[in-house]
C-alpha cells in the first residue's frame, strides 16, 4: 500500500511540471544605430573651442 500512494504521488509531481506555457514568445526587434554626422562631424567642436580659446587670447 505505501508503494503505492508514493507511486501515486510521484506520478502526480510528475505530470504538474511544466517548464513553459502555451503562449508564443515575444520577440522584439533588434535596435539599428545609424550614424548621422559622418565623419567630417568630429572638426566641428575642436573647431569652436579654437575659436573660444583665440578669443581670449585676443581678449587679454
């Protein structure tokens, strides 16, 4: 008798797991990063602090 109930139980532990659901997965897109400034952006700010820092200079 006690084989059996713990033949019972195991069974029963056994078919009650479930390692998902029935839903289908969200999968969301994958993210793209473009560049906009190319590569003559990178002058530009060097560029104004040249000008800052002359115009102090010139300032003084």
């Amino acid at each position: 008798m006690k084989k059996l109930v713990l033949a019972a139980a195991l069974a029963g532990a056994a078919s009650t797991a479930s390692a998902g659901n029935l839903a289908e997965p969200v999968v969301e897109p994958p993210v793209i990063i473009e560049e906009t400034g190319g590569s003559s952006s990178g002058w530009v700010l060097p560029l104004i602090l040249l000008v800052l820092v002359g115009a102090a200079v010139a300032s003084n």
